[in-house]
C-alpha cells in the first residue's frame, strides 16, 4: 500500500520522455474521444474514415482544416504572448468581438479607399482588441484586479455590445434577421482557388512568424521569458518589466482582435452572433499544448483545425452536437497536461 | 541531551551540543542566528535524526525517528511557521494530529477536549473559529494547545515572542512560567536578554552549533556575560579601520519606510560609505535588513529620506536606473531576486547590460556574443558544473554565487550591496565570495555588508553599524568594537 509518495521534480527531463509523454497522452487523449464518440452513436470503422481519410486525405478537408486554422493560429497566439509573461487572457472572445465589430464597421460603412480597405480593417480590428484588453489591463495595475475574472467579464460585455448592434442599426435590412448585410468584395479576402481557402492565410503566416522572431531572437523577447519566469528578479536586474508586460498584453489583445478580423473578412462576410463562438477554450488549449512557442502554436491550430473539420462531418451525419467537439477537446488538452506533469516530475516512495 | 551532532549536506550545524532540561523550569536557550539553537530543539522533538549523541527523557534512552514519536513521548514544539491548516477550525486541526487511534473521532468531541485545555492552562482559544480568520497570537495559543492536547509535558517554542506585541509576550511569557510551575518544562529559544532575565529560570548558550554555556541560573549571569559567550571568538577577528577612506560613495540621509502586515518599517536611517571602504551591519534577522536593501534597490518606495549615490538623490529612480550609476546587488536569496533559475547560464549573465546595448542594438539580440562572453566568465570565475547553455538552476549554491558575482563586480561598479553573500555557502565558497569583495573593494568599490553572521562582518568590515527594530542602533570603528557593545545592541537595549 502506497502510504506517502514524494514529488521529486526531475532535474532536466530530456527530449525522448518530453516526447513520448505528449504522444503518450495525445493518445490516450485520442483513444478516450473515440470511445465517447462510439457511445454517442458513431460507427467505429466510420471514425478512421472521418478523422484521418476525410480530414487530411481529401483535398476538400485538407482546404477547410487550413482555412479553420487561420483564427485559430491568431488566438493561440494571442494567448500565448500573453501567457509569457503571465498574464492569463481569458477574454480571447471579447478581443476577437470588438476586432469583428471594428473591421465590420469600416466594410459596411465602406471607410477609406477601396484599395486599402482590408488593411483599415487589419489596423482597427488590431487596435479594438488592444483597446478592449487594456481596461482589464489598466484594472490590474491600477486596483490589482485579477485579469482571469475582468477578462472573461468582458468578454460576455463584449457580446451584449454585439447582440446590441445586430439587433439594432446592424440588422439586416433584406430579411430583418439579426446578422448584417453582406460585406461589398473590397472587405472580402480574395479565394486562393483551393476549397474556401483566402488570402488571409499570407497575412496569418505573416504575423506567426515575426511573433517567432521576436519571441526567439530579439531582445523584448528576452524580456518577456525574464519577466514571465521570475518578474521580481528581472526588475531588481534593471529589466523595463512594466513595459514588456504591457507590451504583450496589448499585443494579445491585437491579435485576438486580427482574429475577428480575420472571420468576418475571410469566410463569413458579415459579423452574425456565432463567429466567435468556442475560440476562448480553443485559444486556452493551442497555447497550452504549444507551451506558448510560436511555432507550435501554428502546428497545434493545425490539428485543431482538424478536429473542428471533422466534428463538422460528425455534427452533420451522425447528430453529434457541439458540446461533443468541446468534450472531445477537453479530454485530448487534460491527458496531455497530465502527461507533461509526469515527465516534469517523478514519483518517488521514501526508503 | 548530550554530545548531539546534525550535519546539513556536509557543513555542520550542531557539533557536540549538550542541552539539560529540569521538569518545573523555563529553560532559556540564547545564541546568534546559525548557533545552532532551533536545529538542536528540530532533534529533540522529532523533526530531525541527529547524526551522533545520546537523548534520554527521565533517565530512558530515547532515540526519536518522527515528531509523532516525540509527541509519544511527551514532547511538543511550537515552530515559527505554525503547523496549522488554516482553512479548518481549531478543533479540526487538533482532530488531524490526533491521528486514527485516538480515541476522539469528530469535529465536535475536539472542539469539547480543545475548550477543556484552554480552560485548564488558561489560554483561551475558541475551537470553531477558522485558524485562516485568527491573529498570529491567536494562531499560537491554538498551536500551544494542540501541542498540549497531543500529549506534551515538554513544550519547546522557537522564538514565539518575534511576532508579538509587548503585551502579547508578557502575556505568553508568564503562561509559560505557570505552566512550569505546574510541573511542565518549557523551553524558549530567544534573542532577547529581557525575557531571559524575567521570565527563565536557567540559560544555555550556544554559538556555532556547540554549547559554551550550559544551563546556568539566570541569577549567576550577566547580560554582558551572555553578550561576550553569544558573540565568542567572533571579534577575535582583528578588526582592521580604514587609514585613508576615499570619498562618500554613498550617502543615506533619514530614511523612512511604513511598515506592512509582512514588513518591517524603517525609521530615519542614516549612514555614509567611502569608496575603498566595506561598511558591515550586524543584526538579528528580521530587523529591516531586507527592507533596507529593497528600498536601497529601489524595490520598495520609501516615505522620507534621500539616497545619494556619487552626491545624486537616486531615491526616485527606478532599479535600472540606479544600476546605470553603479549601484550592484548580492542579494540574500540568489534565486529570488538575482538569478533567473529557467533562464541559461549566459542568459543570466548578460541580464543587466542587455537594456545598456551591450549585446546588440535595440532590436536584436547577438545570442553569440552572449555565450562567448559566458564562456569567459565561466573561465575566470571557476564556475564549476557550467556551461553557457545551461538553465542556472543545475547549478549548486556556490557556483550560483559565484555567477552572481561575476555579473555584479563587472564594469560600471561603485557600491556594492551585499546581503549575507556567504549563506549557505561551504567553507571554500565563503572564502571565495569574501576575497572577492575584499578584491573589488580594493579596486575602489565602496561595499555595503548587510549580514546576520557577526563573524563574517568582524572579517571583512572596516566599520561596523548595528541594525535593530529598523534602525541602525549604533556604528563604530572596527578596531573599537567590543562583545558588550554589540552583543547589547543586537539583543535590543541600546
């Protein structure tokens, strides 16, 4: 009988057991999911054909995986500056509703010259999250407000403000439904000719990689692992903390901002009340299993893109309902996690 | 208790220590901070396996493994940290130590056993109450009664007056004199002579893990006696005055801090420090020595007062700042406020120049650069165990320190604060750490020693200053420093 059992953190956990916990707990993760899955009605040898064949093997899943990701990539990212230096932004969806309802502002209202009209959207979705995330930023430093509850507040502030314009000035005028009426093309990004695939995806691509850069080889970057480990170290070494943190945190706000942009420009073309809907989770489990690295970030929405495809096909020919998918989401991020713990520490019994 | 010996990773804190306790006695146990005094009482309840040595309780040989043991055998300990969860009530944490065999099995008949006690030895604690909502002298009179509850008729209390008001200690203190006349024995281990003198029957002294005086009657000592016994060979040390003292470095002019629910305050604390000079303050822990470094690094906002570094008031500048005029820092707890443990090795050594420029402009960053310079430090330091890739946190104490050092004696230094730079360091690390302060300073650095190892501050100050309640109670020439002197203002009676 194990009576007592110490937690011995292990001095540097190599490269092979890093690894082979995460594919470890990716399949336990997976393996779970298929049993739900099954319960709930899906035929087991339909699984391998939705998951694998459907969604990676067909160019037509292969184009709607990539075209889910490019939200996804902005989120975990936004997530995961913010994460670096501590800050948990558990309001992605707010930033990303005030970045919908900027650019959708400019496209109905046709602002600035056509030619530019996707780069004023880009600019003021970016500076409506950044806005949107500096009331709980300025709530912090000022009152020492805890940034998981004022985030995620405003958040469902942030979706009143939109029910508020759909069902208002924004309504459709054709049919009075609460969603806004198409955008004119200028706001569209253009169709790359591959399923629904846009444009957008340079300007994701874009971004992801100078966030890479300058997390891995600048000198902000620097800061934000000083301040993000030991922020009183940093600060008594001379580190501009402040700065660095503010700095990211606006950035996650920009980004979750983009995000929306990015959705409403790129494959809705109009803002309705579900574009943003499930993002906040998802943004919270790219940057997790990412350990808020850049690059993973992109391969982490990649297969989360995935998941988003096939629980898609699911919804549709097997009833399954969306709480699934999140579930689904749930028990892949809590085994992983659980793994990583077991490969950061070891379990040791007292002689 | 005879001949006890307890080593901690290879450096001894208890060397042929003696302890005897009488039942019906408040037995004293006086000494400096490291003298030994908590590890010896840690070895008599339980919490610590002596390496060597003889314990016995009325003549029985005992050899205790656990506190659980020691409570067994009627021997309770009130720690500094109490042992308590704060989010259950009085009565449920004296449930938890009673354990499964005892007979008492709910919240309620505690509750019924905890007001009995508190009646009995006249501490009144309310057994509902949640430990979380209690005072700390609240906190200690449940932790006195579930130590009394588990069966102690020896009860030990680490320095519990440090957190007291006046009243609250006179108040305990004479608890604790009823207590043995009732036929207990307590022990209290204290820095200060006025509660040895009031309230203790006999004393024990110890400095550096042994015992030089056992058990005498409080009436047979002095409080010059205890002075010189506490402090010893320390100021054997041949205190060496600086002939020639450069200029004023650094001048603090009356300054002020508030004290906090955790903190300290400073009051109007006052001192200059010559280049080429090593200015050592002594005290207790716990007196406003890591509040003075934090309001001298710019940590903490102080409410009056000025700090002058090289004749300009740098109290409004940020930390950065005050490291750009020179200003450096050892702190006490390396990993807490100097090295970054996640970051490398090269990473913790290029941390204060990056915001300069030293390594690459605004933007980016020359990684390479930062590893080849590691690499030299690495080198000129004997930084054992390192390479520049390397997380600081593989590293062991003295290499630490001495990664620490090799960033802040570099270029740029004018006044070194350091904090206890040798604790926890072994005998060749110490000595590392001080020839190199004793090297820079030499060089022209002015150093501030803040320490609560006398014998470290006799051997590397060239004056001496004495830090207590916040306050910097007195300072002298290192030549005229005596154990009457220091060993008075250290215990309070300036």
């Amino acid at each position: 009988m194990l009576d007592t059992a110490f937690l011995v953190r292990r001095q540097n956990p190599g490269f092979l057991l890093t690894s082979l916990s995460y594919a470890g707990g990716l399949l336990v993760g997976l393996t779970v999911s298929a049993m739900l899955l099954v319960h709930a009605g899906v035929p087991a040898s339909a699984l391998v054909d939705e998951f694998l064949i459907a969604t990676f093997l067909t160019s037509d899943g292969l184009s709607q995986t990539a075209t889910a990701a490019l939200p996804l990539v902005l989120v975990g990212l936004a997530s995961a500056v913010a994460m670096r230096v501590r800050f948990w932004n558990i309001g992605v969806e707010g930033q990303l509703w005030l970045g919908a309802i900027a650019s959708t502002w400019v496209a109905l209202n046709g602002i600035g010259p056509e030619a530019l009209r996707l780069p004023t959207m880009f600019v003021l979705a970016a500076l409506a999250g950044a806005a949107w995330i500096a009331i709980s930023l300025f709530l912090k430093l000022r009152w020492g407000v805890n940034e998981v509850i004022s985030t995620l507040l405003l958040g469902s502030v942030a979706f009143l403000l939109v029910q508020h314009l759909l069902f208002g000035v924004w309504r459709d005028p054709a049919n009075s439904f609460p969603v806004t009426a198409t955008f004119p093309e200028a706001s569209w990004f253009s169709i790359l000719g591959w399923g629904q695939l846009h444009t957008g995806i340079f300007l994701v691509a874009g971004i992801a990689l100078s966030i890479w850069f300058v997390m891995e080889h600048s000198r902000a970057g620097f800061y934000a692992d000083a301040v993000g480990f030991n922020a009183k170290a940093a600060l008594a070494t001379g580190l501009p903390v402040l700065r660095t943190a503010v700095g990211l945190v606006l950035l996650s706000g920009a980004l979750s901002g983009v995000a929306g942009m990015m959705i409403v420009a790129g494959t809705e073309h109009r803002l309705n009340q579900s574009v943003g809907n499930g993002y906040l989770f998802s943004a919270i489990v790219i940057a997790y299993l990412a350990r808020a690295k850049p690059l993973w970030v992109i391969v982490v929405s990649f297969a989360l893109g995935a998941v988003f495809t096939a629980g898609n096909v699911l919804k549709v020919f097997y009833s399954i309902s969306e709480a699934m998918i999140v579930l689904m989401q749930g028990t892949v991020l809590m085994s992983i996690l659980m793994a990583q713990f077991f490969s950061t520490y070891s379990l040791k019994r007292p002689n | 208790m005879r001949g006890i010996g307890k080593s901690f990773d290879g450096k001894a804190a208890l060397r042929d220590a003696s302890f005897r306790l009488e039942w019906g006695e408040v037995h004293a146990i006086v000494g400096e901070n490291g003298a030994g005094k908590s590890t010896l009482m840690n070895v008599a309840a339980g919490v610590y396996v002596a390496d060597g040595g003889y314990q016995s309780i009325d003549g029985e040989a005992i050899s205790l493994r656990s506190p659980l043991e020691a409570a067994a055998a009627g021997l309770g300990m009130v720690h500094q940290h109490f042992r308590l969860v704060e989010s259950f009530t009085v009565a449920e944490n004296v449930l938890l130590g009673l354990g499964r065999k005892s007979k008492v099995k709910t919240p309620a008949d505690a509750a019924a056993i905890v007001a009995a006690k508190s009646r009995e030895i006249g501490l009144p604690v309310d057994p509902h109450r949640q430990v979380a909502d209690l005072s700390i002298a609240e906190r200690q009179r449940a932790e006195i009664v579930k130590v009394m509850l588990l069966g102690a008729r020896i009860l030990v209390m680490d320095e519990p007056t440090a957190v007291l008001t006046d009243e609250e200690a006179r108040t305990l203190l004479s608890f604790a004199q009823r207590l043995s006349r009732q036929g207990h024995a307590v022990v209290l281990i204290t820095h200060k002579f006025r509660e040895v003198a009031a309230f203790c029957d006999r004393v024990t002294i110890m400095r550096h893990g042994e015992t030089v005086l056992d058990g005498a009657p409080v009436a047979d000592v002095t409080e010059a006696d205890v002075a010189r016994l506490m402090v010893g060979d320390a100021l054997t040390v041949a205190g060496r005055p600086l002939s020639r003292p450069g200029d004023v470095c650094l001048r603090v002019e009356g300054l002020s801090a508030q004290a906090t629910a955790h903190r300290q305050n400073l009051n109007d604390i006052g001192f200059e420090l010559h280049a080429g000079e090593i200015l050592g303050i002594a005290g207790v822990g716990g007196n406003g020595q890591e509040e003075l470094v934090a309001c001298l690094l710019g940590l903490e906002k102080i409410d009056a007062g000025a700090i002058m570094l090289d004749g300009e008031d740098i109290s409004a500048a940020r930390p950065g700042k005050r490291r750009e005029a020179g200003l450096r820092i050892i702190p006490s707890d390396r990993f807490d406020s100097g090295l970054i443990r996640e970051l490398s090795i090269a990473d913790n050594l290029a941390l204060t120049t990056i915001p300069g420029g030293s390594f690459g402009g605004p933007f980016l960053l020359r990684r390479r650069a930062m590893r080849e310079k590691a690499a030299e430090a690495i080198d000129a330091f004997d930084i054992r165990g390192a390479t520049p890739d390397r997380p600081a946190s593989l590293l062991s104490g003295g290499n630490a320190q001495k990664v620490l050092l090799a960033r802040e004696l570099g270029q740029g230094l004018k006044v070194l604060i350091a904090h206890s730079p040798s604790r926890g360091l072994d005998m060749k690390a110490t000595e590392f750490v001080r020839s190199a302060i004793r090297r820079a300073v030499e060089a022209g650095a002015a150093c501030l020693l803040i320490s609560e190892d006398l014998q470290e501050v006799m051997s590397l100050s060239h004056r001496v200053a004495v830090m207590n309640r916040g306050g910097i109670v007195g300072c002298r020439q290192a030549g005229d420093v005596t154990p009457e002197w220091i060993g008075g203002l250290l215990a309070g009676h300036a």
